[in-house]
C-alpha cells in the first residue's frame, strides 16, 4: 500500500448562485422581427468595437480608459446600453485571461511528460507512478518532434500571458473556421452568413432593483408584456413613449416562473438575453438572476438517514443506498444516458438521468447524494495517455462539470445534499471489497456498482474495505476492536453470535445460560469433580 496519495475529505457541495431560465418569443409580427434584427446587429457592432478596444488596452486598462469607452458608446445607444456592452467585454476579456493561464498549464504539463519519456532508454517498462520510455526509435523521434513544436506553442503563450494579450473571436472561433469548411458541414455560403451575424448580435441588459419590473433597458411585466429601449440611432422605430418599441407577442416562463414573477413584481433585478435561433427560426429570451446561496447543512446532519452513493461512467450513473452504518441496502439502482449527437440532446440527457435519480432519492427518503469531485482535465492530453485515443476520447466525453452543476442546481430544490468525495482508487477499492461478496445468483454487482459503495462509504467517513485487518502485534483484540460495525462502547461486542435452537442446529436449550465462559462437557470422562481426591495409606485385604 505504499506510495498512495492522501485522500481528501468529503465536503459539501455549495449550492447555486443564479438561476437562469427562458422561454420563446412567440407570435412576432414582420416589424417586431425587424426592429430586433436591427437593435442586435447595432449593438453588436458597438460590443465587437469595445472589445477590441479593451483587448487592446490589455494590462494596462483601469477606471480612466472604461469611463472613455462607456462615454463614446452612449452617444451610440444609451448609458445602460453602454453599460452592458462594457460589463460583457470584461468579462469576455477575463474568460479569455484564465483560458490562456490554462493553455500554459496544459503546454508545461505535455513538455515534462515528453521531456521524461525522452530521457529514458527506449523500451524501458514503466511504473505505477511514471510513465516508461517510448517502444521504438521511430516513436522516440515522432515525440522528439512534437517536443519542440509544444516548446515554441509555450513560448508564444507565455509571452502572451505576460504582456496580457488575449485571443477572442465574438461569434465562435468554431463557427469562424467552419466558414472555411462549408461543404462537410453541410451548409450554404448564405446560411452560415445568417448564423454568422446572429452569433455577433447583441440584445442583453443587467437588470436594476428598484427600477420598473427589474430592468429599465429590456422591460418585462407580470402579464409577460416585453419592451425594448431603442438604441439612439434607432428611435425612429419606437411605437412606444420614451422611445420605446413593445413587441406583440406576450411570454410565460413555465419553469421558475412564479419565482420570476415575485421578483418582478417587488421591483428586483433581473437581467435579460433576447437571441435568435436561426436553424429552428424562432426567438428566444432568457432572464436570469442572483439569488442567495443556500446554507451549507452540516455533514453529521445531512448523513443522518444514510447516503446514496453515485458512481458516473461514459454511459449511465451507477448509484446504491448505504444506511447509518454503511451498509448497502437493496438493489443497485442504474441511470442510464446517451451522450452523441447533439449538445441539446446530450445536455437533455444528462437531465432526465439526473431526474430519476433525485426522484429516487427522494423515495427512499435519503437527504444527501455522495459524488465524485472528478477533473479530467490532466487526464486528456495526448502525453499523458500515449496512443490511447479510444481512451482520451472516452474521459474527454464524460460531462463532469456538466453533470456536477446540474445536480447541485436540482438538489437545490429538492432540498437534498450533495456531498464531493475523493475520486482516488474508489473503482480500484470498491471492487476489491465489494463486488465478490454481493454477486450472488440473482444479483450480479458489476465494478460500478461497487464503486458506488466506496464513494458512499468515503463520504459517510468510514473506511472502504469491510473489516479492518487485525492488529499486527497479535491476532486478538489487544490493540483495538478490529471491525467497523461496532465500536468499543457497543454491549455484547465481543460475545458469541446468537444461534438459534434447534435439533438441525445442534445448538442449546432455549432456557439455558449462554456465556463466554467455558461450558461443562456433557461426557463423565470430562467432567470437573468438585470431591478431592484422597489416596488411604493402608491396603485394605481380607
């Protein structure tokens, strides 16, 4: 068992800090379809032209260079337009900034690994801890190749990193280069072109409490009546007073939507995204807010009815039920999803596995759910994992942070706990331990399964394997209790197990005394005598 890593302890995952929800825009008029075509198409010319203003200033920007850019765009459109169009270029700016710190992490982290490899004898074996040299020569200088292409791809992005240089494309760099590509993706010079330019609209405002209804750029009311403030240039278009233009269609929010209407009704912020979706046609707005972070239960509180421990693999969730003690109770339970195809349908499934599984939960009356606090992200590169690809293309498919924040989202709700365990050897161990005893004839555990119980277990506190070995002074109980379903204080730990009478059994009476002590043999030849025994010195003849 040497050379493990120190296992992490369990903590409880925090919940949501926003909620976000949406809805479409239905029963648009030619003219309402107009005015929001030519409202985004403005406001994302000025959203590039500030961005690339703010890419510019790099390091270098502070509070002087946003009050000149905020200034020169309000003239444009309105100062909560402009507002809004700064507020996402920062952020774009920032997200921009850790995508780069994490491109130089990953660069480092394939430079040591092909470093290493590089320096050991080819066909050398590895170990458990550190990969071995390459298998052939002409493996060995495809590495030493693409060694140095990785050297200078770091050298770029750390002299980027330095000097705070950022590379953003608004509308996708994956669409950007599909337009190089028309034909395998299917598509028109004139359909991506559309895609194109309603991937660089930009209609969204951050909402403001105390205002009207939450926001004063894109006002929503109870009714679901939605009213846009037009962008200077474009007060023309206004059917409104104040230079407003009112769609006609209404909308309704099915989910959250009583929440969003107490919010909009007591006046509080709520921000708002009006999109188009160009292959379904249609129109489509989303509101979103803040909302205070649930309190963290206490872990001892949440594990008061047992846990559910939730095994995630490429293809299902394996999950089984522990009580009090650890214990797995019934059957194992399988959630089962289909992750090709498209995001939507992926993102769909993900969903309704997770549905189940609270629904589940929620039956047998169990208030926390046990994960694993899984990052693949060092697992991935081709450094790492050599010539695996079916490999890297399995761990690179599985929705980790996906799934993790859809369950803590939805455990939020339903008012169950999600406790984050240490990944580490939990397969390895759960299977060693648990697989072999619960296999019987009419159940057949497989890996997953077991490995549901080592993360249930972990969270629970206790350890993985069954019983612990037995003190390595002796074989009694010298140095501690040697089993984890009893503790020291429990009474009658240490006796015989109860045997229930019987003629099949060859066990006791009922009526008689059971002790630990040693019982009196039932055959004269063994019985302890009570009377001395006296030797008479003379010999008695006749």
């Amino acid at each position: 068992m040497g050379g493990l890593r120190k296992i992490g302890a369990p903590f409880v995952a925090p919940g949501p800090s926003g909620v976000a929800v949406r809805t479409r825009l239905k029963q648009l008029t030619s003219m309402d379809v107009e005015v929001l075509r030519q409202v985004g198409a403005h406001l994302g010319a000025l959203a590039s032209r500030d961005l690339k203003a703010r890419c510019r200033d790099g390091l270098g920007h502070d509070a002087r260079a946003w009050a000149m850019r905020k200034r020169a765009l309000t003239s444009e459109s309105s100062a909560r337009w402009a507002g809004a169009i700064t507020k996402a270029s920062h952020d774009q700016w920032a997200l921009a900034r850790r995508g780069t710190h994490a491109h130089v992490q990953s660069l480092e982290a394939g430079v040591r690994t092909l470093e290493h490899r590089l320096s050991l004898p080819v066909g050398e074996k590895g170990s458990k801890r550190a990969p071995g040299g390459y298998r052939s020569r002409r493996e060995w200088h495809a590495k030493a190749r693409r060694l140095h292409v990785l050297e200078d791809r770091l050298a770029r992005a750390r002299a980027d990193w330095v000097a705070g240089t950022v590379h953003v494309v608004r509308g996708g760099k994956r669409l950007a280069r599909t337009r190089h590509h028309l034909t395998d993706a299917g598509l028109t010079e004139t359909a991506w072109r559309e895609r194109w330019e309603a991937a660089r609209w930009f209609v969204q405002a951050d909402g403001e409490s105390g205002k009207r209804f939450g926001n004063e750029t894109i006002r929503i009311s109870a009714d679901g009546e939605v009213s846009l403030r037009l962008p200077a240039p474009l007060a023309h278009l206004a059917n409104a007073a104040h230079g407003r233009y009112v769609l006609t269609g209404r909308i309704r929010f099915a989910h959250r939507g009583q929440e969003w209407a107490d919010r909009v009704a007591a006046n509080r912020a709520v921000a708002y995204r009006i999109h188009h979706d160009t292959v379904r046609g249609r129109w489509y707005v989303t509101a979103s807010w803040q909302k205070p972070v649930t309190r963290t239960v206490p872990l001892a509180a949440a594990l008061v009815e047992g846990v559910i421990g939730v095994d995630m693999n490429a293809d299902h969730l394996a999950a089984w039920r522990l009580d009090l003690h650890g214990n797995p109770v019934g059957n194992p339970h399988r959630f089962s999803y289909d992750l090709t195809g498209q995001a939507e349908h992926r993102d769909a499934q993900v969903r309704h596995a997770l549905t189940g599984l609270l629904q589940w939960a929620r039956t047998c009356g169990v208030k926390a759910i046990a994960v694993e606090d899984l990052d693949f992200t060092a697992q991935k590169s081709r450094e790492k994992q050599g010539g695996r690809r079916r490999f890297r293309q399995l761990v690179s498919g599985m929705p980790t942070g996906r799934l993790r924040a859809r369950l803590t989202s939805m455990a939020d709700a339903t008012g169950i706990t999600i406790i984050a365990v240490d990944p580490a050897y939990t397969s390895r161990w759960g299977a060693q331990h648990w697989q072999k005893p619960l296999t019987s004839s009419t159940r057949r555990t497989t890996r997953h399964d077991a490995a549901s119980i080592a993360i249930g277990r972990r969270a629970q506190g206790f350890p993985i394997r069954r019983r612990t070995a037995p003190p390595r002074t002796h074989q009694s109980d010298g140095c501690g209790h040697r089993t984890v379903q009893a503790g020291p204080e429990t009474p009658g730990r240490e006796g015989p197990r109860p045997r229930i009478p019987g003629p099949r059994t060859r066990s006791v009476p009922p009526d008689t005394a059971r002790t630990r002590a040693t019982r009196t043999p039932n055959t004269v030849r063994d019985v302890r005598s009570d009377q001395e025994w006296v030797q008479c010195p003379l010999l008695l003849t006749e």
